[in-house]
C-alpha cells in the first residue's frame, strides 16, 4: 500500500539529513511535498541547506520548494542564510541559481554576506557576490561587512570584498590595526565570560587554515560544550591591505615587524608585506631590502630576500634584477637555515636568470622538503636544454618521496626543451602517481614528446578525475600534443564518468 504523502515527511527529512539523495528522489515521486515541513516549521529545503546537502538542495529546488521561504517556529530563517552561516558554498549557489535573494534579511537583521563574512568563509561570500549581493549592506549595529571581515582577522574575505567594490576602508583599517594590539585568546575568553559567568572550564584550540591562525575557545560545563567563540589572527594582513587599498606608504620596519612578529612566511601576514614592498619597486625599497639581506638574522634575511624576488616587476621583469641576482648569489652560498635557503631559492628563481642556475641547483638535495620543492618550481622553465646537471636534478626530484616535491618537479621536468630516454622514462615511471595532478603532468609531457603510453594514462585521467579539477584541465590540454587519428579522436570524446 502507498503511505499517504504527509506520512512520508519524517522519512523526508531522515533522507535529507543523510544524504540519501536516491530516498529523496523516491519520496519525492510518491507525493511528498518538497515544499514540506516539521512540527517545528523547519522546511525540508533548510534542513538540506544548513546540513550541507547540495544534492538533496538541487532535487528539492526542483521539485518546486521555495528558495526564498522563510524557516522555523518563528520564520526567522532563511535557507540561503543557514548555508553561508555553515561556509556551504556549493548549496550557496544552488539556492541562488534558483533565484534566493542574495540581500534576504532573517531575524536578528542577518544577511548571508555577514553570515558568511563573520565566519571567514570567503568562498561563500565571493559566490554571493558574483550573484549580486551588496558588499556594503550593513549586518546588526549597522556595521558594514567589510569591518566584520576586518575585525575577524580574515585576510581572504577581505580581499573579495575589496575586488567588489566594498567601502569603508578607513573603519575598516582602523579595526583591523586595534586588533592587532590584542590578545585574541584572552579577548575571545573574557566575551565568553561576560556572556555566561566566569565560573566555567575553558578550552583553546589553535587552527592553522588559509594563511592565518584561527584561535577557538571553548566553554565547558562538567566537561560538555556550552559555548564558544572563534576567530583568526590575520589582522596586521588585513591592515597591510588596506593601507595599500587606501595608497597608504607604511613605513619599512612596521611592514617587517608585522613579517617576523608571525614569523611563518606561509602566512598572509607575511606575504602582504612582502607583496606591499614589491609594489612599491622604488630604489628606497631596494636599498632597504638589501640592508636586510645584510642582516645577521636568518628570517630578517629571508624576508629581505623574498622582498628582491620581485621588486618592481608587477608587470615583467624586474628593474632591480642586475643588482638583486648577485646579492641572493651570495646570501645562498651563505644560507644554513631553512626559511632562509627557501627564500633565496624562491628569489632566483623568480628572476630566472641562467648564472642563478648553480645556485639553485645547489639546494636541489636540501634534506628540508620545502627547500626541495622550491627548488623544483624556481627550475620551471629554467633549464636550457641539454643542460645535464638541471635535467637531472629535476629527474631526482620528481622521485622524492614528498608529493608536494613531486607535484612541481615533473611539470617543470615536462616542460624542459629536450627529449631523451632519461626524461621519458621518469614521466613514464609518474604516470601513476598517486596525485592526479602529478600524474596528469607526466602524461602531458609524455604527449609533448609523442610517446605513446601517454594515451592511456590521458583516458584514465579524462574520465576518472573531477571535470572542473585541475587533473582533468591539463589532460584535456595534453589531447591537442597527440597526433591525429583514431587515438586523438578517443580521447576528445572520453566524458568523465558520473559519480
């Protein structure tokens, strides 16, 4: 006998939250209301958004829910807000492609944008833009999105706000600027107190994510979760961008101050300052870059190389070139710690300057992976052809037992003007790789240089490998390196398999 279709809202809902995407399909033909709800109010389509369903958000939506219907005991939530609240950014542009509001406000004035903005889940923010959100609607308070961003110290949010066009850059900055004299843990710590008594147990965590580190502090009554609070640390990046959004020249040692104080140059409030110097591309700026090379500080050092890497050269090469080759020349004969070394493998390469070659290759058997891997990229392109040691280097390193090594030494092996035997059989011997990037790389160079066994890896890759993934992007380029005929023609038509 068929369930009458109210009977089969609970089985609805069970599906949705699962993921059982086929059940959905089924309940959905027996009559079951997409537009259905809970005893709470609780819409189907909000309770696939806020649990990160993009499958059972697309059925839903075409079936006929609403995107725009207001959810919950008091109609205060709205699914495009829960998805941005949650960083979903696939179910973001689900609900908006089927015509969600991008500017909906919910209870308590909430946007998506500062939703998505207050968590630092930039993706989301920049799909709800590209769809028209407004980046200067203001949240609660009336504070505009780009101070949110600013105070949660979240450098990525930041820069897509400011490639939208949003204002507020004086507010902004001076946020961000207070935040950076703070102690976020104690500050995070000492909300929570205020909110619900200083008699609890904390927790801290610290988080390495996207440039920055997100400190997480918890409450915690008889050892449960009460609440918490988080927030990241990129505040003196943030600053560093929009001093330079606002055409602010901040001076040489506060931009390196905020370099050595994070002390990471993996971090945003490393790289800001440093791309901030090599936009200035001034003869000061080189004068102080290369004080700080002759510094007796390693890090003070790697910044001051990083920073010649490629001063003045936004739109070529650099102007400063003929002077900054020689000094990285000297800095890495001298280098012993790591970031150093990094560092002046990173400069020259960037210059790309053959009499920088031996320098490089130098450090292509450095026992620190990231050396290694710098040192693979800075040869991309690099090696004149028939150049044995460079060649070989690049063979060595597209064995290394680091993927990451890997990853950019057998595109730069591919890439080399020469073919031999030797060059051949190292692609060939990645064609497997257990990174499809990797593996596509291999095959490319493989098809450059006409050997058949790219073909097959190409098929494998072509229909296994995520359509939009970067795997699948380089084998379809390799496709055109394959002579014509029925090979060729195989593989242009290979579609990836649906998953």
């Amino acid at each position: 006998m068929t369930k009458e279709p109210t009977a089969g809202i609970a089985d609805l809902f069970e599906a949705v939250g699962g993921g059982a995407d086929d059940t959905v399909v089924r309940l959905l033909r027996a009559g079951v209301p997409a537009e259905a709800t809970d005893e709470d109010g609780e819409t189907a389509l909000y309770r696939a958004a806020v649990s990160d369903r993009p499958g059972a958000v697309r059925l839903l939506l075409a079936a006929g829910a609403d995107p725009n219907r207001a959810s919950g005991p008091e109609g205060g939530d709205l699914p495009l807000c829960g998805a941005a609240c949650g960083g979903h950014t696939e179910v973001v542009r689900a609900l908006l492609a089927a015509g969600a509001l991008p500017d909906s406000r919910e209870e308590f004035d909430l946007t998506a944008v500062v939703w998505a903005v207050r968590q630092g889940f930039a993706d989301t923010v920049e799909a709800l833009l590209e769809y028209g959100a407004d980046p200067d609607l203001p949240g609660p308070g009336g504070e505009p999105p780009l101070l949110l961003a600013a105070r949660h110290g979240s450098p990525p949010t930041v820069r897509v706000l400011l490639r939208y066009g949003a204002g507020a850059h004086e507010a902004a900055l001076a946020e961000a600027r207070r935040w950076m004299g703070l102690d976020v843990e104690r500050e995070l710590r000492d909300g929570l107190w205020r909110a619900y008594g200083d008699g609890y147990e904390t927790v801290v965590r610290r988080i390495e994510e996207d440039g920055s580190e997100t400190v997480v502090v918890e409450l915690l009554r008889d050892g449960v979760p009460l609440a918490g609070q988080e927030q990241r640390t990129g505040h003196a990046a943030v600053a560093t961008l929009l001093e330079a959004e606002l055409g602010l020249a901040t001076p040489f040692e506060e931009l390196a101050e905020r370099a050595l104080s994070c002390g990471d140059p993996e971090r945003d409030d490393w790289a800001e300052s440093v791309s901030a110097l090599w936009l200035r591309g001034d003869e000061a700026t080189f004068e102080q870059a290369a004080a700080w090379c002759g510094s007796d500080e390693p890090l003070r050092q790697a910044f001051g190389a990083e920073v010649l890497a490629r001063l003045g050269a936004a739109d070529g090469a650099s102007p400063f070139a003929d002077r900054a080759v020689p000094l990285l020349r000297e800095l890495s004969r001298r280098a012993v710690e790591p970031e150093l070394v990094r560092a002046v493998v990173v400069g020259l390469g960037q210059h790309a300057d053959p009499a920088a070659l031996p320098e490089i290759l130098r450090h292509t058997g450095h026992p620190d992976t990231g050396v290694r891997r710098r040192a693979a990229l800075a040869l991309t392109g690099l090696v004149p052809g028939g150049h044995r040691d460079a060649v070989w280097a690049l063979i060595l390193l597209s064995r290394d037992a680091d993927a990451s090594v890997r990853e950019r030494a057998v595109p730069a092996l591919a890439d080399v003007d020469a073919d031999s035997r030797e060059i051949r059989e190292a692609l060939a011997a990645r064609l497997n790789d257990p990174d499809a990037g990797t593996a596509a790389g291999a095959a490319r160079g493989l098809a450059v240089r006409q050997d058949p066994r790219a073909v097959d890896a190409l098929a494998r890759i072509l229909a296994d490998e995520p359509p939009d993934g970067y795997a699948r992007a380089t084998a379809a380029d390799a496709v055109r390196h394959i002579r014509k005929g029925p090979e060729r023609r195989r593989l242009e038509r290979t579609l990836p398999r649906r998953r």
